[in-house]
C-alpha cells in the first residue's frame, strides 16, 4: 500500500510517523490522515478536499468502514451520515 513514496514533482505521497499515516495531494495539502497499525487503517480517519477542506470523517476497523461516516458538502453542510460494520451499510432505522 505504501510502495510509491514520491509524486513525480517531487512531492511526498505520504508520510507514517509512528502509527500515524497522512496522505498528500501533489499540491502538498493533506488529503487523508489516521492510525495505521499492522500495515491497516484504523479508527477515526479524516479525507479532505485538494482545497484543504475537510470532506469526510469516518473510521476503519482491521481496515474496514466500521461505524460512523460523514460526508460534507463544499458548503460545510452534512451531505450524509451512514453507520457502517464491517464495510456494510447499517440500515437506519426509522
């Protein structure tokens, strides 16, 4: 997952710092970040636009969506909110 280190400008792809792993845009904004543990992403991570704005916030269990997902539009405003186990969508109840 982490083979490719550098963008053809130059720009680092990404960077893992303990057990922290952050992704980058070639324009050098951050384009995800969250826990990597045992070469798997885990609990809350957060994707963000090539802007710099945040666009979703979600977390992973032994690499899954698992639990709460929010998606954001350009305006800020929540374009939705899903409950995720094991990489499945929870049905709402209504």
């Amino acid at each position: 997952m982490l083979e490719k280190k550098f963008y053809a400008n130059g720009q680092k792809i990404h960077d893992l710092t303990g057990d922290r792993l952050t992704y980058f845009f070639k324009n050098g904004k951050i384009k995800a970040e969250g826990k990597y543990v045992d070469e798997k992403m885990e609990a809350e991570w957060m994707f963000y636009r090539e802007t710099g704005q945040l666009w979703v916030v979600g977390n992973f269990k032994n690499n899954m969506k698992h639990g709460s997902w929010i998606r954001y539009d350009k305006n800020g405003q929540t374009e939705y909110h899903e409950n995720f186990e094991n990489n499945k969508v929870i049905k709402q109840k209504k």
